[in-house]
C-alpha cells in the first residue's frame, strides 16, 4: 500500500463521515453505537467492504422517505447488525478456528 492509496483511503472515510454528519441526530446516535458494534463483532473485511456506506444509503434513502431510524431498524441494533453480517465471516470466527485447531498445526 503506497501512499497515494492511504491519501484516498483518507479522502473517503471524510467523505463518509460528512454524510454521517449530514444525517439526523437520532439516526447519527444508531449508526455510531452500530459502527462500535461491528468493528468490535463485524466481518473482516469491514474497513474496506461496502457495508458502513451501505449503511448509510440506506439511512439517507430513510430520512428521504421520512422514517424514524426506528421504524427502520426496530430497537435491537445489536440484532439488525448480526443479521446484516450473517454470511461473512467475522474476527469471532477466526479466534475460534485458532482456538480449536491442533496443537502444533498452523492454520493459514
């Protein structure tokens, strides 16, 4: 990774947090704590993956239709994010494999 890539990589996390920004308080209070959520339990490849500005997209396409973030989600952040990234595998599993895997074999 040169440094032109991380100067880009920069330009588009400020561009997604200004579209962050540009949401609803109540909708910015959601995202943030699913934000938390994921990068603590999420994919792997949630830093460069689609899913935080899929996210988003789908906030906008919400407030545009004049829905409460609740309305969209429901109340169980935690649920709406585990189904979001049902199918990928997450950090969760790759701790798991490596727990369970054979003494004295390396896992790749």
């Amino acid at each position: 990774m040169g440094i032109q890539d991380i100067i880009e990589g920069k330009k588009q996390w400020r561009a997604h947090v200004a579209r962050v920004k540009a949401l609803p308080p109540d909708y910015q209070i959601v995202y943030k704590e699913m934000q938390k959520y994921l990068f603590k339990v999420g994919p792997i490849s949630l830093p460069d993956g689609p899913l935080l500005p899929g996210v988003v997209d789908f906030f906008e396409e919400g407030v545009a239709a004049g829905k409460g973030v609740v309305e969209l989600i429901g109340t169980d952040v935690a649920a709406f994010c585990d189904d979001l990234v049902k199918d990928s595998p997450t950090y969760a599993d790759v701790y798991q494999a490596s727990i369970s895997a054979e003494p004295g074999t390396h896992e790749k």
